[in-house]
C-alpha cells in the first residue's frame, strides 16, 4: 500500500468513526441534558478540521483552530466561555472560506 492510499485508508476510517460519534451523540441528545448539544457539536467540528488538516484540504488559514478547540475541550468545565469561542470559531471558519472563495476565482 502506498502513503496515498493508507492516507486515504485512514482518513475513511477517521470518517466512519465521526459518522459514529455524530449517530451516538444525536441518540444520546434525546436524553442528555440540552448543554451538552453545543458541546457535541464543537466535538465533531474540532474532528472534522483535525481530519480536512490531514487530508491537506485546508492550509494553514487554520491557525491553529482544530488546537484551540482540543485545549477548549480539555480544560475545566467551569471555566470556559463556550458562547465566544463558538463566535470565534465561525467567524475564523467563515473568513477562511472567503479567502478560499477569493482564490478560486
């Protein structure tokens, strides 16, 4: 098996396992408490950019946003301020995709 194809291997497992995550946490929002919706969904955001950085579909626009939310996900739930980092996150997301944009045209 070449890199190519053991990237690709890997990269469709990676993707099976999101999918998982995504149908288990969709499941368990029927019954969790609702704060852990938003959690969730920063979860699969910051698996989702780790996997399109590996794959090489986004450059370095990132800046390091997969690594921010992984420290955001690991530091004590009662000193985090979900609501700006998600406010944060979006608005890096959505200037990233403009440069993109700009890019291709």
């Amino acid at each position: 098996m070449t890199g190519g194809d053991e990237r690709l291997r890997q990269a469709g497992e990676e993707l099976l396992l999101l999918s998982a995550y995504l149908l288990s946490s969709a499941r368990g929002l029927l019954t969790e408490p609702p704060a852990y919706g938003p959690l969730r969904c920063l979860d699969a955001a910051r698996r989702t950019l780790t996997l399109a950085r590996q794959l090489a579909a986004c450059d370095n626009g990132l800046n390091g946003l997969p690594l921010e939310l992984d420290a955001f996900m690991s530091d004590a739930m009662e000193e985090r301020d979900l609501e700006t980092l998600l406010d944060n996150a979006c608005c890096h997301l959505a200037e990233l995709l403009r440069a993109k944009e700009t890019d291709r045209d």
